[in-house]
C-alpha cells in the first residue's frame, strides 16, 4: 500500500528560524511529489518535483528530492507569522494523490 | 489559471438528512474529478475518482451508498451524504485532474459540513 510519511508532525519556532520538513515515501509506479501549504481552506500548491537533486526555488522556500533513498525536504528561510499553516507532501502513483499527515507549523512573533 | 469552485462552502444539517455538494470546473473540462475527506487536525483522505460519464470509483473503506457522487458532464460533479451522522461531520474538498498541465490536480476551496 502506497504510504507517505511527513516529520515533524508538528513544529513551532521563531520569526526569522530556518526550518525543514521532512517527508518520506514508499509509492509503486511513482510519477512525482507535490508540497502544499494549507491554511484555512484547501492546500494551495508550493512545489512539484520528479527528478531527483533539482532543487525547487520560490522566493525563501526550497525543495528537494531524493529518488533513490525515497524522500524529500521543504525549507523555509527566514520563516515570517505568515508561513504559519500546515505543509502537505503528496506523492502522486499510477493517478491518484496520496497525501502524509501534515506538519502544522506555527511562527511566533 | 484553472479555477474550481465548490458549493455550498460550508452547511450544517440535521442527522438523517442528505446533503449534495456541488464541485465545478469553470474554465475547463475536467474528465476526472477526484473527492477528499478531511477531519480536524488530519490530513486529506481520498474518498473516490469520479469520472465524466461513468461510475465512481471508490476507496477502500468509503460506503458507495452513502456518499454518492455523479459526474454527469465535463464540468460538474457532485458527492450527496446520505442519511448523513455527526460522523459525517468534515471538511470536504474536490479536486479535478488535468493531465499534462503544471501541477495537474486543482482543488477546490472545501465544503464544511456539520451535522447535528
């Protein structure tokens, strides 16, 4: 059965911290990963990634993947209140999405 | 970019009651539509694919009676609780499914249902 393993599940830190998420997965047929962030209503798309040890850049958020030890990292620099949500990692098989718990991320001021 | 709207964003019912919520593709044609299921602090759970024109298909532990779902055309599917509990109670999002495009799946912004 198709999993995918987020860590941590939860994390607070300060404004201004780095962080990284973490997210693993064991998927048959798999196509790619996808990093959402979610607040309140549906997730909102970050990041796709296929090919391994491209790094995905938008703005202070990064990503990774790792093909052959099966995983990837989200970064977040610099981290601000508003990237408080929580980050979904999907991994995407034959059609459908599966998605990890989640790690809910909560920025202090 | 590709939009979806769901309807009605949120609705509190009676239990025994059914409820349709309504997902729609407003500037393209969407051949699958996929439903998800996600209760408080939890991740989403896919529920069933729906395809235009054909049955739903359905996820391992998710009741085809009583969470019916019809996509009668390229822009319109719809997931019917029925006979709905306060168990029922969740956030529940569509997505439809764009082969080849950037990130392929656009979702839906969510219905909560509360039922009491």
């Amino acid at each position: 059965e198709d999993k995918v393993v987020q860590s941590p599940l939860s994390l607070v830190v300060h404004e201004g911290d780095t962080v990284t998420l973490n997210c693993s997965y064991e998927v048959t047929n798999f196509r790619s990963l996808l990093w959402y962030k979610q607040e309140k209503k549906a997730p909102t798309f970050l990041f796709m990634l296929t090919s391994s040890g491209i790094e995905k850049k938008s703005g202070r958020l990064s990503s990774i993947l790792d093909k052959k030890e099966l995983f990837s990292i989200l970064n977040i620099t610099a981290t601000q209140t508003g990237d408080s949500a929580i980050y979904l990692c999907a991994v995407k098989g034959a059609q459908k999405l599966v998605f990890g718990q989640g790690t809910r991320l909560t920025i202090n001021p | 970019g590709a939009v979806v709207s769901q309807h009605p964003s949120w609705v509190i019912c009676k239990s025994g009651t059914s409820v349709k919520i309504e997902c729609r593709s407003l500037d393209f044609q969407a051949t699958t539509m996929f439903w998800y299921r996600q209760f408080p602090k939890q991740s989403l759970m896919l529920m069933a694919t729906s395809n235009e024109g054909s049955k739903a298909t359905y996820e391992q532990g998710v009741e085809k009676d009583k969470f019916l779902i019809n996509h009668a055309s390229l822009t319109l599917s719809t997931l019917t609780v029925t006979s709905a509990h306060p168990e029922d109670s969740s956030f529940y999002i569509c997505s439809a499914y764009i082969p080849g495009l950037a990130y392929e799946q656009y979702f839906g912004p969510g219905t909560r249902l509360t039922v009491t």
